[in-house]
C-alpha cells in the first residue's frame, strides 16, 4: 500500500501554512481538497484584513496566535514580494456610550499584548477621514490589507518546492486508525483510492465535523458541530472616499458592517450576520437597505446608488450565539497518536494561519 507521511485534508490558507511548514523537514506530504483548486471557500471569501488581535479575549488561542501570526505574515510578505498594505483601522464612536465601549476595547487589546492602538477625538478622525461621522475613534496602525490569493498561492509553491503534493477534486471517504497511522481511502474524479499515511491533519474549515467524522476510531464528544455563518460583501463604485479601514464599534453579532479595500483600492462593506442550514453564496438585491442603514451610522455621505452585491463568505462558527475560540486538538486531547483536528477555524484564522501552522508542527514534534 501506497504510505505518506502526513494528509493534511482541506487546502485553505491554514492547510496550506502547515503544509509549507510540515514539508521543510518532511519528505512526502499530500494536501486533498474537495474543490478544483485551493482556499475556494472560507479563505477566499473574506475582508482580507491583516487582524490586529484587538477584541479576543485575553489567554485564548485567537488572541495569542491572531497576534503572532500578524507578525509572522508580515514578514512573510515582506521576504516573498507578496502585496500587503499597513493601511491601519478606525474603530468609529458615534456617542457617548459607545466612547465608553472604546475605552473596554482599548483595555482588552493591552490585555493582548497590542500596544500601539490610540484613541483619536473627533477633530483627529475628521484629519484622517474627512466623510467619517465620529465623536472619537480608536485607532489601529497595525491593521491592513494582503492579497489572500497570492498569499496562498506562495504557500503551496512553498510546500511544492519540499516536495508536498496537492490534489484537487479529491473527498475523503473513511479513515481506519492502526498502529502507526491510518489508512484512508479518498474519492478523486470517480476513482477510489487507499493510502496509508502516519499523520493525519483536520483542516477542512466548513467540513472539519464531517471529515472528523469519517475517522471510525474518533468519539462523537470531540466532534463540535459547525454552524455556517454567512456574511454578506457590497463593492462600491468609483473612487472610495476612505483611506484607511472603518469599523464601528463591535456588537454581540460581530464587528458590525465595515469598510475595506482591497489591493487595487475597491472599497467594500460588510460582512453582515446570518446563519444558514445549507452553503449558499447568494447575495439579496434586498439587503442594500439594511446596508445602507448601518453604513449611514459613520459614513453618512453614502450614495446607494453606487453600492452593488459583490460576494458572501461563510464562517464554521461553533456557537450561534456566543464567543468561541479556536479549537485544536492533537493526541492529547484525543488519544489517537498523529491526528491533529482543527475546529472552528474562522476570523482572524487567515491572519494566524502562520502561527497555527507552527502551533501544529510543534504538536506533532512533541509527540514523534
């Protein structure tokens, strides 16, 4: 039987990082992917925002590894010409309550280890972003921008380069735990195949509880459910009034309808909140009010008629109601020697895709 030496299953911006990582000192790596290509779903389908690490709570793992990653993907960027813009981020107070709130958010980023974020008055947000309505802002220097594509990209010609191998159109099917690794079988464009690898990597993002179910040995109490999330992106036409990135303040559905651009200066609003039952990517016509709406809040200026659907993106969250960290578990939360899940892998996980990638290869070294 045909033997590698990790599977990684799901070939996002996560997949890909470990790939890169676990192939520098592993000789026959193989990335599977149910779609045609890479990072065709949650990974392609976001703000593409360079997350500071300002609002997780204090000691998790998104705070932690949101903020080593940043660094690590700057640098990253930085060595591998891939485009990257430090634009910064307004967190915009409309009144007084809200100012408070800043002051909350500003503590918590401290807490985090984030020390460059200040809180700007009215006439500062108006010097930076003469169209943004505000009573004050806190502002985030080390928030930007990266080309997600490219980014990912760069990571699979890096795992190709150590000798990793990707497979697109290609499903797992069922995985047998044995001694010293599993043996699966995938489905590839029709065909059935069986390999044995030694380690088995969890990244399937929307699909880590359905993948995670197809290993026979792994109790249903480690299995979270995943709940799909969807956000939905309007572009806005001509040239955008904004320089840097405008959020309002976060509430208990997310961090609210925000501005962003993209590499080329596409300035663009949201995500939006809504939980769905099946993946669908469609964008309503309808939804331009309710995003009017809120946009209206800090960009008051705001013409419509220029705001057009332009893409949705859907997050694996755990809870529909609630904050959940990163889930990650290797053998020793599960007792199934070189199988390492990754569960509820959304914002800010392109940002800390790089520090996950380590997080699992110093896993998978502790346990050799």
């Amino acid at each position: 039987m045909e033997t590698v030496d990790t599977l990684i299953v799901g070939a996002g911006a996560v997949g890909l990082a470990i790939a890169a990582q676990l192939s520098k000192n592993l000789s026959n790596v193989l990335i599977i992917d149910k779609n045609t290509s890479f990072g065709e779903e949650t990974s392609s389908r976001n703000s593409e925002v360079i997350h500071a690490g300002i609002y997780y709570p204090e000691s998790t793992l998104k705070s932690k590894l949101c903020v080593e990653g940043k660094e690590l993907l700057y640098q990253y960027c930085t060595n591998r010409n891939i485009s990257f813009s430090r634009l910064g981020k307004l967190i915009v107070a409309t009144d007084n309550e809200q100012e408070s709130l800043l002051s909350d958010i500003l503590c918590k980023a401290k807490a985090n280890h984030v020390s460059d974020l200040k809180i700007l008055s009215r006439r500062e947000v108006n010097t930076l972003e003469p169209q943004v309505k505000s009573t004050s802002a806190l502002y985030s220097p080390s928030t930007g921008i990266i080309d997600s594509h490219s980014f990912m990209q760069s990571l699979l010609a890096e795992a190709e380069a150590n000798g990793a191998l990707f497979s697109p159109l290609t499903e797992l099917i069922n995985v047998e735990v044995i001694k010293n690794g599993f043996i699966v079988k995938v489905s590839c464009q029709g065909e059935t195949f069986t390999f044995q690898c030694r380690n088995l990597i969890n990244s399937g993002g929307l699909q880590a509880d359905k993948i995670a179910r197809c290993i026979r040995s792994l109790s249903e109490k480690f299995i979270p459910n995943v709940n799909f999330c969807r956000g939905h992106y309007f572009s806005y036409s001509g040239v955008s009034p904004f320089k840097h990135l405008v959020y309002p303040v976060p509430s208990e559905n997310g961090l609210g309808i925000h501005a962003t651009l993209d590499m080329s200066g596409q300035l663009k609003f949201g995500p939006d909140t809504e939980f769905i039952n099946e993946i669908d990517y469609t964008v309503p016509e309808w939804l331009k009010g309710q995003f009017v709406r809120a946009i209206k809040n800090y960009f008051p200026l705001i013409d419509g008629s220029k705001l057009q659907p332009a893409y949705a993106g859907i997050r694996p969250k755990l809870s529909k109601n609630k904050f959940n960290d990163f889930i990650i578990q290797d053998e020793t939360k599960h007792g199934i020697k070189g199988l390492m899940n990754l569960f509820g892998i959304e914002s800010p996980g392109l940002t800390a895709s790089l520090a996950i990638a380590n997080l699992v290869n110093q896993a998978l070294a502790n346990l050799r």
